[in-house]
C-alpha cells in the first residue's frame, strides 16, 4: 500500500542528501515498510494455497510467480536479460530398497532409523561392530582409546556427558562442539569407519520429518551430483540402540545414565551383534528457480548489493502443511517491502547510488542449494559484489526474548568487513533495536553461520550480515503461522536492513574487506 510523503518532508530530504548519506534521509522511505504490506503479503505466501513452498513442488512454483509480479508491479527490473529466474535443475531420490536388520530383527526405515540421501545406495553386512558411547576424544575424555575403528561399524550415541547443570568437556560447563551432530560425525568418520551409527535420543522427536524426507524431500543440485564417497551415517532411535546392546547383555537406558554421570571415557565395547543394512534410492529430476530483481544505481553502477531470504519451507507433512510463516516468509515479504521502500526513493529522484539485487532463495531448507547454485553460477559477478545482507525468520521472538522482544540477533557482519559491523550497529541505533551477538560468537554450538544463504556468499569473501530472530516452539512445525507473528517488530527488523543497505548503496567508498574468516563448516 503507498503512502504520502508529506512535500516539505521530501524538499528536507532532498537537501540532506545533496550534502551526505545519512540515516535522516532515508527515514520517510523506511515508512513504506508498513505493518499491513507485509501482513497481507504473509497471509498469501503462508498460506495453504502454497502448500508450504516445498522446493520443486507447486507451492514453491507458485511462489515464486507470486514474487516476481509483486517486483515487477514495484518497479524492479530484471539484472539480466536472462529474465527475473535463475532456473536450476536438482536430483531428487526416491527410496527403493529399506531393509536394516540387526541380529535379523528387521527395523523399519523412518520409524526406527534413517538415513541421508547423499548416496544411491547404502549396503553393508559386518559383526564388527563397536560401541563407543559418546564418542568424544577430547583432553583426558578418550572414548577410542586403545581401540582401532577403521573399516567397523561404529555406534555412538548424540550429546556430551552432563553432571548435573554442567558438562564436562568445556571447562566452564557449558556444551562443546561435541554436543553438534555433524561435528562429531566428521570426527568420527576421520577413523574410517565403515559405517556410523548415530543414536538420537529425540529421534521420536522428529520422526514424522525423517519420514518426510525419505519420501520426498532430499535433494541435490544436478550439476554436482555424484555419489557421496564419505563415511555412511545411520540415525537411529533407541530401539536401534537397545537391539544393538542386547546381546551383550546391556541395557540402553542404564549404559545411559552411566555414561552421562562420569567424567571420563567407559571403554568401548565390541558388540556380540551382527547388521545387515540394504538401502537404495532411485534418481528422479526436479526443476527450481532464484527470483532476482533489481534497482539499478545512480551513478556507481559497476558494484552490486545484494540483500537476500529464502522463500521455500518444507511443504506437506502427513497431510499437515507446514506454512513457514516465520521461516522464511517473514525474511520474503520484508525483501519485498524493503525494494518497495528503495523504489518510492528512486521515484523522487533518491535512488541508490549502487545496483541493489533482491534475491529470493529457493532450496535453502534442502541445504542452501539456491544460493549454492548462485555462487557457483553467479548473473552478476561474485566479484562486483559487494555484500549479502540476508534475512531468514524475523518475525516472531525465542525464549530467550518473550520479555523484551524489542531485539533481533546478528550474526556474521563481523566477520569480514569492520566497516559493515560498524554501519549495522548506527543502523540498530537509529532504529532504536537491540542487537544480540549471543550466536555471532563462534564456539556456539547452533553454528547458525552456517545454516542460510549467506554461507554460500561468506565462503567467497563477500561481507554478509545475517538477521535472525532465534528458535521458537513452532520452528519446523505446522505452528508457526501467520497469526503468531509479530508485525511491528517485523516491520523494525526489517528497517534496520533498510538502513543498513541505504548507507551501503550510498556510501562515497564500497566498503572493505579486512578480515580473514575461516570458513569451513566443520559441524
């Protein structure tokens, strides 16, 4: 919906801005970020008619047009000939063989184990198979001491040793990086074991996801594709685990608790147990799209900004839609209300001075694949890209907020550019928002760094800032809907990526890249 700008208010501007670029001239603009916009926005893309914007599927593809006329009808244009899509291809496999049985119980895949799609097929037979409880090597906590995994089965089971409020690993209590999955995945799989069983005490947690996934959901992009030469993984729930330990004579719970109330390593165990795992998938072709439109600059118009959210979710669930209201359709219709603040500057003659790129991210939720593809197959050059301003759930508040939700979490703009950490914290001041640095800090374990879009930009020393409202109850749930967002607080995250990007787009220098990061996802 436009909005008036009062005419003594635009002449004010115009004159701020003849002499600098500041947060005063943009703030009329950032009016256009409006409470209503952005609620009927989300009462469209989260709703069922979207089936939840599984990536390949018709509700993804109808997003997607839903995007690309609400660009076209602000003003946008395409920044290439090529259109406003990036069309790419995915591989998709569907499940054929699903046979595990240990000790020739046979176990049902989704309902008690699972297993990833990075291969075709998954086919072992072995009775070397060994326990090693948490699965920790870390200063005197040994969990492979005196024993040689290499081409075993290995079973470990999910977390870190906790007496009572403190773990043990970390001298100050807190959880390590051995309480992340794929942290301790990767360690284990540096003793070239010949397949990993990994036991998830909250397996019955997710369960109704697994198999989700395994019906439909992983995917690849088509022009990496290629069978996975690293170590297999099997997550499993306890009735995996109880099997497992049942012809040792041993009792899951009870090796359980025994093992999360000591402060060094049991030793590990060969189990008296065989396994016989069959699984394969059959490759099937998907097709799905970036949507890209562009404001082009002024006068420094060899440098691009690119501001970003991912507009999949994860579609339909045991006849459930999951509507991501908040992930991510807050991060899409603030990208929309955002170019629409940017275009009614440009209308008065305001416009940026630098190409702004609004990229709406497809495949983000089956691992970062859009943005993946991106990078690899960039419409503009990575090189005349300045920064990635990405902004993935901001509409709602964790636990950690439910009293003062007046926040947003930042993570990253530190990382490679001081200049953009610093541009990011007068923003937040002008706004009047707090910023969260809780995740920014490397050691923590959620790695959220790692997890959306702009990963794919950091890896290629592009400075990103990532705008996150934490983990709520509804993350991943059919819950999070659109009732449960909060708009004005939306509205002023939102904002603050506006301010940020208008002093980026306007600023006389691009700003520097002077840091170094390491940027290998090691969870």
């Amino acid at each position: 919906m436009r909005k008036i700008i009062p005419f003594l208010l635009v002449l004010l501007c115009f004159a701020q801005y003849a002499s600098s670029q500041n947060f005063s001239t943009a703030t009329p603009f950032s009016s256009f970020i409006d409470v209503k916009d952005l609620h009927q926005h989300l009462s469209i893309l989260a709703s069922d008619e979207y089936e939840g914007r599984e990536t390949g599927k018709e509700g993804q593809r109808k997003a997607s047009e839903y995007l690309q006329t609400e660009f076209q009808k602000a003003g946008l244009i395409p920044p290439t000939a090529d259109g406003y899509k990036q069309n790419f291809k995915l591989k998709q496999k569907v499940l054929a063989n699903r046979k595990l049985s240990i000790n020739q119980r046979e176990m049902e895949i989704g309902e008690e184990f699972f297993v990833a799609k990075d291969r075709t097929e998954y086919n072992i037979l072995s009775n070397e198979i060994i326990f090693v409880g948490y699965g920790i090597n870390e200063g005197t906590y040994n969990s492979f001491k005196g024993i040689d995994v290499a081409n075993k089965v290995v079973v470990v089971i999910d977390g870190e040793p906790k007496i009572e409020d403190n773990y043990i690993i970390n001298v100050d209590g807190s959880k390590s990086k051995w309480s992340d999955r794929k942290f301790k995945i990767e360690a284990i799989r540096k003793l070239n074991p010949s397949l990993i069983i990994y036991i998830d005490n909250n397996y019955e947690k997710y369960k109704s996801y697994y198999k989700h996934q395994l019906e439909s959901s992983s995917l690849t992009l088509a022009f990496k594709n290629k069978n996975a030469t690293n170590i297999p993984v099997i997550n499993a729930g306890q009735i995996v685990a109880e099997e497992l330990l049942k012809a040792n004579k041993k009792i899951y719970n009870k090796v359980l608790e025994s093992l999360s109330k000591k402060k060094t390593a049991s030793k590990a165990l060969l189990l008296k147990s065989t396994i016989k795992l069959d699984v394969q998938f059959i490759e099937e072709d998907v097709k799905s799209d970036n949507v890209l439109a562009m404001i082009p600059g002024t006068d420094i118009t060899d440098e691009y900004l690119f501001i970003t959210a991912h507009y999949d979710h994860i579609g339909v669930i045991d006849g459930k839609v999951y509507n991501g209201a908040d992930d991510d359709g807050s991060g899409t219709v603030a990208l929309l209300e955002i170019a629409q603040a940017f275009m009614e500057a440009k209308k008065v003659g305001k416009g940026p001075r630098r190409n702004i790129v609004f990229m709406a991210v497809s495949g983000e939720e089956k691992g970062l694949l859009g943005s993946e593809y991106y990078v690899n197959f960039p419409t503009i050059p990575l090189s005349k890209t300045i920064v990635d301003l990405n902004i993935d759930m901001i509409g709602r508040f964790d636990e950690a907020h439910k009293e003062d939700t007046n926040f947003v979490y930042v993570i990253g703009a530190d990382k490679l550019s001081s200049e953009l950490h610093s541009i990011n914290e007068k923003a937040a001041e002008h706004v009047g928002i707090k910023v969260d640095y809780k995740f920014n800090d490397p050691k923590d374990p959620n790695r959220f760094y790692y997890r959306s879009d702009h990963y794919n930009f950091a890896k290629n020393n592009i400075p990103i800032a990532f705008y996150f409202n934490g983990v709520h109850v509804d993350y991943h749930k059919e819950g999070d809907e659109v009732q449960k967002i909060t708009f004005p607080m939306l509205a002023k995250r939102a904002q603050l990526v506006f301010y940020t990007a208008w002093e980026l787009a306007n600023r006389d220098k691009r700003i520097v890249v002077d840091k170094q990061n390491d940027f290998t996802d090691t969870k």
